[in-house]
C-alpha cells in the first residue's frame, strides 16, 4: 500500500492534508476525452451537463450508536462526498463534520471551489468493498475501516468539454467517528491508496 497525504492520528481526531476520493485532480495532467469530428451536415452542441445524483438514504442501522451504526455513518459520509461533488451542495457533509475535522473543511473547501469556478464533475458513487468497526467508548467513540473502491472521475468545464482527471481505485479509510447528541459526527479521517 501506499500511504496518500495521510496524517496520524492525534487523540479523537484525525489530520488529513489532502483531498479524498479525487478532490484534487491527480497524478499528471488532464486528459481531454476523445470526441467524433461533427459530419459536414451536422451542427456540434456542447456536451449536455450531467444529472446531479439524488440525496443519499442511510442505512437503518445509521440510527443507533453501535458498530454497525459507525460503518453505516461512515459509508453515508461517503455517500455525501460524492452527493457534494455532483450537486456543488456540502452543506450535508458539513452538517456531519465535527468542528475539528480538518479533512472535512478540506472537502468543503474543494467543493465551494469547484463551484466558484464553474466546474462539475462526474463520477459512478463509491462502491464499499470491506467494512469493520471497533467501539472505543460505548455508545460514544468508534474507530471505522472502510476499503472504498472508485470509478474515474471526470471534470466538467465551464465551457461544457470533459476532462478525465483521475482512473479511480481502491481506497482504504480509516474514520474517528463520534455519537454525540443523538446523531453521528465525523471527527477526523485517514486513508491510504490500495496499490494494484
């Protein structure tokens, strides 16, 4: 494996430096995707702007502070990542965020300037391969492992052309997650990419 901007982790909260799940463009460059030349007789548009995905539901056991709960939290967390790439909306993500994560005022931040830049993206929602849990302080602290597998990520421009910045791939997780006043709090995150 190869560790990824990761950060240690410090008490209840985890640092993390860099964007997760492809908020930053990647290795290399971008490259723009092959379109077909228009016929003489036909007249090129611009690529039409992709569908925002819909609101992510959490699983039932979201709803109680057990270690399922904390997988259930931490894969809705994901879910989020994605929603607020898709629509430009982080405010759910935010919502989730304890005041000291780091990571997740990164992602918040990555989101609002894709927004103010006029960029979307496009990419498939993240798949969860592997999952497990480890209860700190019951019914209150959670440590959650989460192997997440991603599609390539594509940027739309504001002209409307498409760029692939990253091939995706397997990413582990590894969540400080807290229950704190009926609902779950994202505390901090860690990753490493999953050589292939």
């Amino acid at each position: 494996m190869r560790r990824r901007g990761c950060a240690v982790l410090r008490g209840a909260a985890t640092v993390l430096a860099v964007a997760l799940l492809g908020a930053c463009t990647g290795a290399g460059e971008p490259v723009e995707s092959p379109t077909a030349a228009p016929s003489p007789s036909v007249t090129a548009t611009a690529s039409p702007a992709p569908t925002p995905m819909a609101f992510p539901t959490p699983a039932p056991e979201y709803a109680e502070p057990t270690p399922e709960g904390a997988i259930a939290a931490a894969t809705h967390f994901i879910a989020l990542y994605d929603y607020a790439f898709s629509t430009g909306d982080a405010g759910p993500l935010a919502a989730m965020s304890a005041d000291g994560c780091e990571y997740c005022v990164h992602v918040r931040d990555q989101v609002q300037a894709m927004v103010d830049g006029g960029f979307s993206s496009i990419r498939d929602p993240a798949r969860i391969q592997a999952s497990d849990s480890t209860e700190i302080r019951e019914d209150e602290w959670f440590r959650v492992f989460l192997r997440v597998e991603q599609g390539p990520l594509v940027t739309v421009m504001p002209d409307g052309a498409r760029h692939q910045t990253s091939d995706g791939g397997r990413v582990d997780f590894i969540f400080a997650i807290s229950w704190v006043d009926g609902g779950w709090r994202i505390e901090g995150a860690d990753l490493q990419e999953v050589e292939t």
